[in-house]
C-alpha cells in the first residue's frame, strides 16, 4: 500500500508538469514555422544562428546555480528565500558577463559565423539571454515547493506568451529586429512575473547568504560544467556548418535539425520514473530488480521511439514540404538522419550513472563526445556535404551511449549480454522497420499535396505497425517475430 502510495505522489505532480509543458511545446513549435514562412531564407537562416548563439550560452551561463535549488529548497526550506536570492545574485552576474561577452564580440562572432547581419542583431539578443537568464529560476522555484499547478501554468503561460511577442511583430512585417524585440518584450514580462511570485511568497525572507552561498556553488559548479559540455557538444554541428556555408544554406541545414518536442518529454518523463523506482531499492540484492526495471524502461522508450523514427523516416518529405514550403526541400535529406537521432535516446543511460552518483563518468562522457566530433566532423563533411554533420553527431552519440552501458554493466556486476533486452528491442525494430516498407511504397505513388501525403504515407504506416503489434500480442509474449530470433534472452527475476 505505501509503495503504491509513493507512486502516486511522483506521477501525479509528473502529470500536472508534463500536461503544462506539452502544451508549450505545442504552442512554441509553431514559432520556427510561421517565421520559415515571413521570412526569406537568409532572414530565417540569421535568426536560427541567432537563437543558436542564445540557447548555448544560456546553458553555459547558468553554471548550473538554478538547479541546485532542487537540491537546497526541500532539504532547507527555512533558507529557501536565501538560497533563491544567492541564485539569483550569481546569475545576475552571469548575465551582465554574457550580455557584455555578446556585445563586445559581436563582429567577430558575425565574421566567424559568416553573416554579417548578425552584428546588429546581437544587443537586442544579448538584453533577451540577461533578462531570461534571471528569470531561469522560476519554474525551479515553484517545483522545488511542491506548487505543481503553478508550475504547470508557468511553463505553459510562458510559452504562450513567449509565441505571441514572437510571432505577432513577425506577422506585422517589423522583420527580424521586431521579432527580437518583441522577445525581449516577453522576457521582461516573465521576469516581472517572478519577481511578483518570490516577493509573495519570501517577502523579506530574500537576502543574500554567504555561507549558504558558498555550499550552493560547490554543489553547482560541477554540476554546471558536466552541462555546459553537454550544451557545447550537442551544438558544435550547427557553428560548424554555419563557419563553412552562407547564412542561406545553414537555414536548410538548421530546418533540417528540426527537434521533435515530444521525444524529450517522453525520454526526460520516464528516465525521471525510472530513477525515483530505482531509488527504491537498496543494497546489491536488489541488482535483478533494478535491471528489471533498465529493461522495461528501455522497452517502453523503444515501443514508442522506433515506431516514430520509422514513421519521421518514411514522411519525411511530406512534414518539410508541409511544415517549411518547398523552399525547403533541401532539407530532407538531412532531417531523414536527424530522426534517427532519436533512436539513441532509448538508452537512459544518463539517468542510470546518476542513479549511481556517476557524475564524474558523466562529464567524461560528454567530454569525449565533444572531442569525437570536434576531430571529425570536418572530414565527415568534406566526404558527404551537409548530412556530414548530422551523420557523425548520431555516430558520436550512438558510441558514447554504448559505453554508457558497459559502465553500467560493470557498475551492476552483469555481463554486458544481459544489459539490454537484446530480443524485445530487435522485435520492436524489425515491427517498425516492416511497417514503413509499404509506406514507403505509399508515399513514392502517393502524388498530392504534402498535407495528404501525410496523412496517406502516416495511415498505411499506422495501420500496418498496428496490425504487426496485434498479430504479435495473439502470439504472446515479444511477438511471433521474437521466435526467430537467435538472440540471447537474459532471465531476470523481478519482484513487484
């Protein structure tokens, strides 16, 4: 009864965060959409690596001071206003670095970056990344104090909001400069609303505290390095492509990288479950049980992410043409491999060395991802163009999580046969891969606009991947498919 108990405590507060967050991812994908369309390539093309420049170094520049309050507010909530106003004291300072570090450089950035239009666009970015970075603590604030309705309205209200500045100066025909000051116009309002928020609810209770302070940073900055390498890597494609290419073509790369919002919050949702489960057990007895529940975690992601690369795959030309106009036809090919960098994230392999205190394995981790690409995605791109740049970050990413799980093999004493669910991922895999065999076929014969050839390659595609899943659950157990496979099935014993 107590265990079912905890349950409920994580996912009901997990559902009211995921219901405000898909609604503002729902509402902020529109952003990157609607721009493609007002703008012409070079003008989106610019605020791409405009927004490129801002979300790196808002990673960067947080030094990870906001996410230490998970930590500090539910152990010390009797200094929570201190350690809020420590917070944001530090990235205060982060941003009048950040900002100052934007305006000073701003030509060579331009000239690096090969657009020269981005030197007068970056003050206005510059007054967005300071204004938002003080504003990062908002959410994490309302979380941490367990006020999950607010928070659930704060990441929805937010996104509305941030997609109505953006988009309505675009629809006005103000340009690029209208759009950014219609950002900063919102970030402004987001931070009033949170100064309104920690007033009520710390009044005088905020004010600095050194000793407070120091603890903060020690716990931080590790933390915010291992991210900020994270940041680094995860971006270090697109300033690739945008040095060697004009500003047009790296909007083509830059429609190509499109992000599919639901494969985070899908991934982030269940690695989150998985390790608040994991937490549970205690002492090495409980090995089979925490590789019980690796194995149904992973099975849940890949039942849903294969499926939707697959799908992402076969639809490919449709969702460009439908969502960027055939202006952006250039981009199929590389967003073909983009989606398969979803695959990858099946693996929580992040969440499994956090689960352990790993941290340091982590940052080697992502350490080494970032040297890997940085050494060759040079030579990636001389030999296949722009898709270089795609194809050697999910080469890169797929090795780095492979090692991710040697290490949590020996961590978990296992052999690494036993790590995955061998069989159940290759019956999954092949289901996909069969069902987009005929669409496919129905998506090359298929000779109409792109929004019913989405809907035709996507409806034979659902349709056979259902039929497989369901001839599969008559056969019982993986599938009838799992009969034929030569692949080990490790037997864990698991206990509820």
């Amino acid at each position: 009864m107590s265990a079912t108990i905890r349950r409920d405590i994580v996912f009901g507060p997990a559902l009211l965060l995921v219901a405000g967050r898909t609604v503002g991812f729902a509402v902020s994908f529109a952003i990157p959409v609607v721009l493609a369309r007002l703008f012409d390539r070079a003008e989106f093309g610019t605020y791409k690596q405009l927004f490129l420049i801002y979300a790196t170094l808002y990673g960067l520049a947080q030094v990870g001071i906001a996410e230490s309050l998970y930590f500090f507010i539910p152990r010390q909530p009797d200094d929570a206003g201190r350690g809020v106003l420590n917070a944001l004291v530090t990235l205060a300072l982060a941003a009048i670095a950040a900002a100052g570090l934007l305006w000073w450089t701003r030509i060579p950035i331009a000239a690096r970056l090969t657009n020269t239009d981005l030197a007068r666009h970056l003050p206005l970015t510059a007054a967005f990344l300071a204004l938002t970075l003080l504003s990062a603590v908002f959410e994490i604030v309302t979380i941490s104090r367990k006020q999950f309705l607010k928070a659930a309205a704060v990441y929805a209200g937010s996104d509305v909001a941030k997609t109505a500045f953006l988009i309505v100066p675009a629809a006005a025909m103000w340009g690029l400069h209208g759009v950014l000051a219609g950002a900063v116009a919102f970030a402004l309002l987001r931070l009033v609303a949170m100064v309104i928020y920690l007033w009520r609810e710390f009044g005088h209770g905020l004010r600095l505290d050194l000793g407070l302070w120091r603890g903060q940073l020690a716990y931080a900055l590790p933390f915010g390095l291992a991210v900020g390498v994270d940041v680094v890597q995860a971006n270090l494609h697109q300033y690739f492509v945008a040095s060697r290419f004009n500003v047009e073509t790296f909007a083509i790369y830059a429609v190509g990288c499109l992000q599919i919002p639901l494969v985070d919050l899908v991934c982030t949702s269940t690695a989150n479950v998985m390790m608040v489960k994991m937490a549970e057990q205690r002492g090495e007895e409980d090995t089979r049980t925490t590789l019980a529940l690796w194995h149904d975690t992973t099975c849940r992601l890949a039942s849903i992410i294969f499926p939707l690369a697959a799908f992402l795959v076969v639809t490919a030309r449709g969702i460009i043409v439908l969502l960027f106009t055939k202006r952006y036809l250039a981009s199929v090919p590389i967003f073909t491999i983009w989606c398969l960098m979803i695959v990858p994230s099946v693996l929580s392999v992040d969440a499994m060395l956090r689960v352990y205190a790993r941290t340091r394995f982590l940052l080697i981790l992502n350490v080494s991802r970032l040297a890997l690409v940085a050494a060759s995605i040079g030579w990636f791109m001389s030999k296949f163009g722009l898709a270089g740049a795609v194809l050697v970050t999910l080469l890169t990413t797929c090795l780095v999580k492979m090692c991710g799980v040697v290490q949590i093999a020996r961590i978990l004493k296992v052999d690494l046969v036993e790590m995955l669910p061998w069989r159940r991922l290759a019956v999954i895999a092949i289901e996909g891969a069969i069902a987009a065999m005929p669409a496919h076929l129905a998506s090359r014969a298929f000779t109409g606009p792109a929004p019913a050839a989405v809907i035709v390659t996507g409806t034979v595609y659902v349709l056979t991947y259902g039929v497989l899943r369901l001839l599969s659950t008559w056969w019982g157990g993986t599938g009838m498919l799992a009969t034929l496979l030569p692949l080990p099935t490790p037997r864990i014993d698991t206990a509820d």
